[in-house]
C-alpha cells in the first residue's frame, strides 16, 4: 500500500502580537497580506528549506497531521 502524502500547511508567527496563524497555502496568506512577496517566501521555505524571517514574522511549512474521530 503506497503511503499519501501528508497536507502541508503554512504557519506564521507575529512577533510582536505574540499570535499564530494558520494557512492551507501560500497563496491565501500573500492574498491577506500582499506586502510580502510569494516568490521570495518560496525560495525560502522550498529551497532553502529554511523558515522565512523579518523582523515582524516568522513564517515556515509543516505537515498537517489530522486528528482522528
């Protein structure tokens, strides 16, 4: 039996709230907020496989492992 892969999400961290957020892709956190760039942000967390950081946030992909019922 072939393994599925797991969902990824994206979670961010405001470090200056000191909230979490999170988001089913990269897509719907640059349409919230467009001041960051999609293309940037993936190069970190895809090809560098490193989270995304400035001084606001702290931005990174994990799987999402769903609970069961």
């Amino acid at each position: 039996m072939k393994k599925q892969p797991q969902p990824k999400k994206i979670v961010v961290y405001w470090k200056q709230s000191d909230k979490y957020e999170v988001y089913s892709s990269l897509v719907g956190f640059v349409e919230r907020h467009p001041e960051y760039n999609r293309e940037t942000i993936t190069h970190y967390i895809t090809r560098k496989l490193v989270p995304y950081q400035t001084e606001d946030l702290t931005l990174w992909r994990t799987n999402y492992i769903e609970r069961k019922k």
